[in-house]
C-alpha cells in the first residue's frame, strides 16, 4: 500500500467516524505477514526493520 492511501486513513479534523478501518486493518495485516515471511526466511536484519516499521506505524495504535 503507497503512504498516499495510508495518510488519507489518519484522522484528520473529520474526526474517529471518518477512519478508513478496512485500509488501516489490511495494511497493518501484510507488515505482520512480511515479518513472519522473512522470520521463516532467516532474515533477521529485516524481521526488525519490518519490526520497528510495524511500531512506529499509526495504523498500529
């Protein structure tokens, strides 16, 4: 998902009812997804970047 897409599912000044639940459920899906693929991959340098992306992420709260 492009951060175009991610940026218009934050709240803006429309307030909680305007969030794009579905978008920010998905997207935060596939980066769980990508850390368990690349844990069964052995790829531990990017199982933490994916890691740290998945906690700083606002589709994460």
């Amino acid at each position: 998902m492009n951060t175009s897409l991610r940026a218009s599912a934050h709240v803006s000044h429309k307030g909680w009812y305007s969030i794009d639940w579905n978008t920010i459920q998905q997207y935060v899906k596939k980066l769980r997804q990508r850390i368990y693929r690349a844990e069964q991959n052995n790829q531990r340098r990017r199982v933490r970047i994916l890691q740290r992306l998945l906690l700083s992420s606002k589709d994460n709260l």
